[in-house]
C-alpha cells in the first residue's frame, strides 16, 4: 500500500521537540478545554449562548413558569400577580371568620352579618421553589343571606378563584353551595378555580363520615375538599394556598361559562329584593361595588335597616340618605330621578 507523506513532512523546517509543536492541521484538532457549562444542552439552540433563554424577553417569569421552563433567571425573584378571590357560601357558615383568620390570625365567637361586600388583602409566594411567585389575593366576602343577588352577582363577576364555604354540621348549607352558589358562579365568572371548604370542623359529631363527604364532594367537582376551622386555624391556610395554586396554573387558560338547570329557590321577601336593588343601583351611580359598597353600609347601619329582615321605614330612612350623600357628586335633577325611582320600587313599580 501506497504511503502518503504526513503534510507536516512537506514543511521545510524540523519538527519542534515541543508536545505544543502539532502541525496546525493537528492543532485545529485539538480538543478544547471543558467549561463550567455545555455548550449546547438538550432542548437548547446550537447557538445559543450558555445560561440564556430563547424565550422573548417580553415574557415575565410566571409565563416561563407555565411553559415549563423551570431554570433560574433573576428576574422571577420579583414576578407577582394579583388574583381576584371570591367567598361563597349561606350566611353563618363562617366566611367573615375564615377571612379574618386568614389575613390576621384572628377568631371571635361575636356574628357579624356582612352587608353587601367586604374586601380584604394578602399576599403569599407560590410555586416552584426557585421561582416563586408573590400573588397578592383580593379577598371578597359576599353577602350570603339570600335575595340578595343582586350585590351577590356583581361581586361574583371577575372572580379568578372562588372559595365555597359550608358549615360541615349542616347539611341545609351543603345542598345550598351546590343547588344555588355553584351554578350561579359557574354562569357568571366560568369554571374558575374552586375549593370546598367544610368549615366549623371543631364542631363536628362525626369527623369520620365529613371527611369522606368532603372526598366525595371533590372528587364529583374535580376540586380540593378541605375541613377546615376558623376557630381553631385547622387548614385555614392551606386552604388558601391550595387555591392560589390552582389560581397560578391557571393563569392564561381560557374559562368557560356553563349555564345549568337549577331547582326552584324559595320565594324572596319582597322588601329583601327592594332593598338589593337599591343597594346595587348606588353602587352602579358610584362605579362599582368597592367604592359604593363602603358607603352603603354605613347609611344602612344610620338607617337602621336589618338586611336579614328590612323593613318599609328602614328602607325610605335609607333613600333619602342615599339621596343625601349624592349631592356631593350629582345634580338636582339626577338626584330626584334616582330618588324617585327606588321609591318607586319600593311602592311596587318594577
């Protein structure tokens, strides 16, 4: 067989004794020296540059999150949300308390009726641990005395999670959350993130049988089913940390709304339907619920008006108030028509 000189023998000078003296072919072979990361990892572009992300940069770290790229950038340090949340639930089953232990780890046996809406705040860190991200949630507590849909369903709207609150020692309240408050969420906000929360579990006869109610209940919704205790603490928060979770994954999908067949409620005391509508048509004249709601409830206490049982005097004391305090932002003949047409309503005109 034919031997070919090596290229290197065509060079005129001696072969240096060096090791470093390989023939420049030779060199450019050379291995190059390891680095403290690959050049090109799996999933990653060829040219791309170590510890960068083809992703655009417009994307915060939640979007990345959601994607499925978990590595590290400095930036989701500081990623937040905000998240819309919703309690749900019959009037004393414990919402007002749950949010109270909650946001300040604080419990009292005294019941306090919530009129109309109240809202509440907290943040909390979410998600994988090396890239949390701080939701701010914006705690409603709605009204859950019946008749009252009309603040009920304003408040509903928007919400990104909803917790559904039962008392786990009557049954009355459980068929409610699914016969009347499920439906009415789902037709308004969509299928958003839910967790059923069977409140007062310090007080139940038989923890046993609620538990495996509770798995049934989550189990048929597709949802977490927690027993839970304002009183004592139990799963309070893990509770609102489970929605929030959800909340995050979430976040992009599209929700949608689902109309069902409910069962017929129970007739509604007229005056309770007067003074809903009342209370929600101050709160549209205001633009919305947060910044009239406040001021509702305070001519309502000045009025004297019980939301559980209104009656005719407390809810005229009540128009003419409302009357009074918009005449710092309305003109007389606005005032007279708002004022004319919740007497009307009152006196029975729809």
């Amino acid at each position: 067989m034919r031997r070919w000189p090596s290229p290197c023998a065509e060079m005129s000078h001696p072969a240096p004794s060096s090791r470093n003296s390989a023939c420049p072919r030779e060199r450019s072979r050379s291995i190059p020296p390891k680095t403290s990361e690959p050049l090109h990892r799996s999933g990653a572009s060829r040219y791309e540059r170590p510890g960068w992300s083809n992703t655009s940069s417009r994307e915060n770290g939640t979007e990345r999150l959601m994607k499925g790229h978990r590595r590290w950038t400095k930036d989701m340090a500081s990623d937040s949300m905000k998240a819309k949340i919703v309690l749900l639930g019959d009037g004393g089953v414990g919402k007002t308390s749950l949010i109270r232990r909650f946001v300040v780890d604080q419990y009292s046996d005294e019941y306090i009726t919530t009129i109309g809406t109240k809202v509440s705040k907290r943040s909390l860190s979410l998600g994988h641990p090396a890239a949390e991200v701080e939701m701010a949630m914006q705690i409603w507590d709605v009204l859950g005395q019946k008749g009252y849909s009309g603040v009920q369903e304003t408040a509903m709207k928007g919400a990104q999670g909803v917790l559904m609150v039962y008392d786990a020692t009557a049954d009355e309240s459980r068929r409610s959350l699914e016969d009347y408050w499920m439906p009415a969420v789902w037709r308004l906000a969509g299928r958003v993130p839910m967790v059923i929360a069977g409140n007062k579990s310090d007080l139940v006869s038989d923890r046993v049988w609620t538990e495996d109610y509770l798995y049934f209940l989550g189990q048929k919704y597709a949802c977490p089913a927690i027993l839970t205790s304002a009183r004592t603490g139990e799963r309070v928060e893990p509770a609102f940390k489970s929605l929030g979770e959800q909340i995050l994954q979430a976040a992009g999908h599209p929700i949608r709304r689902i109309a069902l067949v409910t069962p017929p409620q129970e007739p509604i005391d007229r005056l309770v339907r007067v003074t809903d509508k009342i209370m929600t048509d101050f709160c549209y004249q205001l633009g919305g619920v947060e910044t009239g709601m406040p001021i509702v409830k305070r001519q309502l206490s000045l009025a004297g008006l019980d939301v559980r049982a209104p009656t005719d005097g407390a809810i005229r004391n009540l128009i003419e108030r409302l009357a009074a305090v918009e005449r710092d932002f309305k003109g007389p003949d606005e005032i007279r028509e708002n004022r004319e047409r919740r007497l009307g309503w009152l006196s029975g005109a729809d």
